[in-house]
C-alpha cells in the first residue's frame, strides 16, 4: 500500500492527529454538556429564587397566596428576560395552577406526575420529566407563609433542546477548528519531514547504489546539508571515495578512515558478523576491538529481537540496498545500557581475491549515543504530563468562574441590597435576617471564586524560575505578619535558610499561607510559635535518572494539630477541618501551598497530633531543570 518512507511516515501522522483530534473533540463536547447544564440549571435555581422573593414579599403582608393579584405578570417578565425558559409559574400544593405567564386560556391543573410531586413537596428540586415527546428540566422552589406553613411552589422549567442547541454550536466550532489545525499541522509535518528526512534519505539511497555499480571514480560527490548522522555519514563516504580514488583500495586505509569517525561506526557482513570496528565504537561499548570482531551483532543489541536486520528483514534488506534511522538500545560489557540511533546502509565492494564472486555485500552501521537526548525528551514528556493535568484542571472550574457564575452572584447582591434599602422600614426583623444571609452567603461565594481563581493562576500566571533567597522571603513574609504576631503574642523563628531557583511571587506565597496557618490554629492561652528550619539532602530521580540537590524545608508549630484521620484530606480544595466561626478561611490555602510546590517540582507532606502541633515539610529542588528555567 505504501512504497516509501515518506508516504507510511505521513499516513502515521494524520492517523495519529486524527485519534488526538478526535479523542479531545469528544472529551470537550462531553465536559462542555455536562458543565454547561450544571450552570443552566444553577442559573434557573436563582432566577427561582427571585421570583419566590417577590412572593415572600407578599405573603409577609399576610396577604393569602390564593389572593394575590397581578402575579401572573412577574411570571411573564421572568419568561421575557430569560428566553431559554419555558415557563414559569406559581401552584398550590395540590397541583393548581394560581399564576403562570401565560395569559390565554390554559389548563388550570399540573397533570405531569413528577412536576406535581416536586410541588408538593417542602424542598427545592430540579427534576427532568418528559412531555409530549419533549424532555424538560424543571426547578421548583416551595413557598411558605408568615406561620411556616408549606402554601405552594414557583415552577420554572426549560426543554433540553436548548443545551442540544448550544452543544451543537460548540460541536460544530470545535470540529471546524481542529480540522484547520489537522490541515496545517499535517502539512507542516509533513514538509519538514520531507525537508529534513525522505530527500536526504533518498539522496544517500542514490549514492549507495551508483557508488556499487560505477565504482569510486564515476560517482559524483554527495551533498547533504544536514550535521545529523546522515550528513556526518555521507561526509564519511564522500571522504572515503576521494581518497580511495587517489591510492589503492587498502585494509590499512580504510582502518584509518574508519577511526577518525567521531561516531561509533561497524561493519558486518551478510551474516551479521561484525567484520570492522573504529575507536568510537569500543570507546562506546567498552569492548576491545578484538573482542567485537567475528561475534554475531546480536551481542551488542541490549534485546537481540530489536536487531532491524534479524530473520528475513536481512535478505529484504539486502535486496532492496536502503537504508534506515533506526532508534534502539545497545548492551555495554559491563551490561549498562545505551540509547542510540542508529544510521545503516548496504555497501558493495569487488572482491579481489575471488574474481567469480562479483560482489559481496556489506552493511554499515554508524550509531550515536542518543543518551542526552533521551533524557530531554523524558524531561519533556514530565513536563507535557504536567501541562496536560493543568489543563484538565482548568476545563474542569472554567465555567464556575466564569461569567455564568459570577454574573448570577452580582445580582443576587445587588438586588437584595436594593429590596433591603427600598423596604427595610417596611420589613420585619425575619425577612431582614433573610437578606443579611442572602447577601452573607453571596459573599462568601465571592471569596471562594476568587480563592479558586487564585488556585489556577499558579500555573496559568507563573513567574519564570530565578535565583530566590529564602531568608529573604522569610523576613518579608513576617514583617508582612507583624501585626497579627503582635496580636497573638507569637512569635516566628527562622534558620538559615538556602537560596534557589524558584519563582519569588510563589515562594512568598507559600511562607505566608503555611506561617499564617501556625500563627491562626493555636490552642487558646497558648503563643504560637512556628520555627522554620532546612537542611540539604540528595536525591536520585527515578524516572529521568539523575541525582540533584535537594532542600527539606520544616514549618513546625506548636497549634492545635489535626487528626491523622484527616491528614489525606487537607490539600484538597475547600477542605476545611473546623466551622467558620471558629476559623475564618475558604480551605483552599494548603491546596494553592501544594500546587505551588508541584510545580517547583517538589513535595509538600504534614505530619501532626492534636493538641501537640503540625510539622509540614516542603522538599524543593535547589536547580530547576533547564527546560524550565
């Protein structure tokens, strides 16, 4: 189906893109219906809430519901003002209609067995029911009078197809934007893997075989500009026809030439015995070059199965005459492992001594040692794993603060001020105490918004890595705490303390939340006291192999201590151990302290007991790695 490189490397990627386009497409539409009927919903309960606030109003006159008059017209604003709803109306417990929007003659009764169940109960619901072939997401809010008697329920409800609707633009935006980004990815990918692969492969294809049927004088130089292993590989060879072409064709020589090669290079004939060796390779390998020549190639392969010329791929290859770039991982003597690429070519020379036999056919291998390399890319795949947790991270708290989240709140605030400062000689002491706690509770959602979005900008907003004292950071963060040290009668000591590479803004961030936190839960008549120690310590990274310099940052505190049943919970968002009138706070301090410290690329654990104090250890490295600097 495919007859060159080019065509099964392109097939690879538009197979690739595609499954990653397609996967994405799909988890956004799924994530995108369910946040986005969570909101819809979310944003009806307020709607609901207003409207049972007109009515509460009302009833506070002692006015009996069933006597109310003109009703019917807030229930046609709200319809108005909101045109994703349906409906909106007002019943008694047992299902009879007393104001709607719509005016014209209508059913008096709710026949839905849902809709009149969730009116005729006490609590707020959000129900879906289906009607008429429609399916309909309804909220309803029950309604009491001055006595706390249970009187009805305002009803607001919107079909399905509205989140169909907005799901179907989304979808179709996002289909449209990935297929551009396909169509550009791909033919980018694929010029620059033309550019940079297929032609010099191609080139150095040509010249291996004109090179084995014309001999070295009649070939022609090759040019490739590339300083990978194919260009040092066809310098190699463009070196070696101009000096044969000069002298006689010579083991002697062509030893010489083999060994001023900077990259390994071996040789081995059709039955994979490896015939020559230059310096590089025994340097590479750890292997004389007595002890390399005449053994199978396969001692040098770390899994002999990875062998690109084992079983029949030698005679295909061998006929063929290609050449490949071919990633795998040799097998030192002392049995470490090396990650090389590979760069090998069928060559042909006449064999002298056997006039009757033409040609022999040899294959040449040149490796580099890809080591570095490697643990770049396993360096970047960390980071990429990292990016792509943030992200989902991200998705998932977008739209709760966003506009549909914040927009609702705002108005809550101001128009329950405004229904408080319009009626408040008029309001009894209950309903006035209704809308403080309105107006508190709104609040708070406030500073739960903002503490979330305080959360996502430690990766979204960060700062690059600089050189940090952390001394330095200490003093600020205490001088900034003076006044509440002050208050508690406490005190904070710190140790010397290290400087390294780390984002200052963060750094300060996460002294100020793990110090405020000793200073705020102390035993009552006891001072806090937090003392801030480090020391350095090494570790070995298990994945990228590597050993760096660490340092272990202690915040110990003589406070109240927490539960060890509790100790998994406290760096999750909005975990809070004790009410808020004991401590104020949203519980989202140690969950930015723990992020910020993923980031630097450390750990953050606590150890604790009550009534005895916490202990939270910060492990940071003392060196970024370079990729994020």
């Amino acid at each position: 189906m495919f007859n060159n490189l080019s065509s099964k490397i392109s097939y690879i990627l538009l197979l690739i893109l595609l499954l990653t386009i397609g996967i994405n497409t799909w988890l956004t539409n799924t994530i995108f219906v369910k946040e986005y009927t969570v909101a819809l919903k979310s944003e009806v309960m307020v709607i609901g809430e207003s409207l049972k606030l007109q009515l509460d109003r009302l009833l506070s006159l002692e006015i009996p519901l069933e006597d109310i008059m003109g009703f019917d017209k807030q229930c046609q604003e709200v319809i108005t003002k909101y045109p994703m709803l349906d409906f909106a109306l007002v019943a008694d417990p047992d299902g009879k209609i007393l104001f709607r929007n719509d005016l014209s003659p209508h059913q008096n009764i709710i026949t839905t067995p849902q809709l009149r169940e969730a009116i005729r109960s006490v609590a707020e619901k959000v129900i879906t029911y289906t009607e008429e072939g429609k399916t309909f997401y309804s909220t309803v809010i029950p309604v009491f009078n001055t006595t706390g008697r249970h009187v009805g329920a305002v009803a607001l409800g919107f079909p399905a197809e509205v989140i169909s609707q907005k799901t179907n633009l989304f979808i179709f935006i996002s289909i449209l934007v990935s297929l551009i980004f396909l169509a550009c990815s791909f033919f980018l990918i694929t010029y620059i893997l033309s550019l940079w692969v297929t032609k010099p492969l191609m080139k150095l294809d040509r010249f291996a075989q004109q090179l084995g049927e014309t001999g070295f004088s009649s070939a022609p130089d090759l040019h490739i500009n590339s300083n990978d292993e194919i260009g040092r590989l066809a310098h190699s060879f463009n070196k070696m026809a101009s000096d044969l072409e000069r002298t006689t064709v010579s083991k002697e020589y062509m030893d010489n030439i083999i060994s001023s090669m900077m990259d390994s290079l071996i040789v081995i004939d059709a039955n994979l015995k490896i015939k020559t060796t230059n310096n590089a390779a025994s340097e590479l390998l750890g292997y004389e070059p007595n002890e390399l020549i005449g053994n199978s190639i396969d001692l040098i392969f770390a899994n002999p199965e990875e062998n690109p010329l084992k079983g029949d791929r030698l005679s295909k290859f061998i006929a063929e005459g290609g050449h490949k770039n071919y990633e795998t991982t040799f097998l030192k003597k002392n049995q470490d492992k090396v990650p090389v690429l590979l760069s090998f070519s069928v060559i042909s020379f006449l064999k002298e001594a056997n006039p009757n036999d033409a040609k022999l056919k040899y294959i040449v291998f040149t490796a580099k040692d890809i080591t570095e390399r490697k643990r770049a890319e396993e360096e970047l795949l960390l980071q990429t794993e990292k990016l792509t947790q943030t992200n989902k991270e991200l998705q998932n708290f977008a739209y709760a603060a966003s506009h549909d989240l914040q927009e609702p709140l705002r108005k809550i605030i101001a128009f329950s001020d405004r229904i408080k400062a319009k009626n408040e000689q008029i309001l009894s002491e209950q309903t006035l105490d209704y809308f403080n706690r309105i107006q508190n509770a709104a609040t708070r959602m406030q500073v739960l918004i903002t503490d979330l979005l305080a959360y996502s900008r430690i990766t979204t907003q960060a700062q690059p890595f600089t050189k940090v004292d952390l001394s330095k950071i200490a003093a600020e963060v205490i001088s900034d705490l003076e006044t509440r040290i002050e208050q508690t009668g406490g005190a904070v000591r710190v140790s010397d303390l290290p400087e390294l590479e780390a984002d200052p803004t963060q750094m300060r961030q996460l002294f100020q939340n793990l110090i405020s936190n000793g200073l705020k839960f102390h035993r009552p008549g006891v001072p806090p006291l937090v003392k801030i120690t480090a020391r350095i310590v090494k570790s070995e990274h298990n994945k990228l192999k590597w050993r760096r310099e660490l340092v272990e940052l202690n915040f110990e505190d003589n406070g109240i201590g927490i539960d060890e049943q509790y100790l998994s919970r406290i760096f999750g968002v909005f975990q809070r151990l004790h009410g808020k009138n004991e401590y104020d706070g949203t519980g989202v301090g140690l969950s930015i302290c723990q992020k910020i410290v993923e980031r630097h690329n450390g750990n953050i654990t606590v150890k604790s007991k009550p009534d005895e104090g916490s202990t939270f250890t910060v492990t940071l490295p003392l060196k970024q790695p370079s990729s994020q600097r």
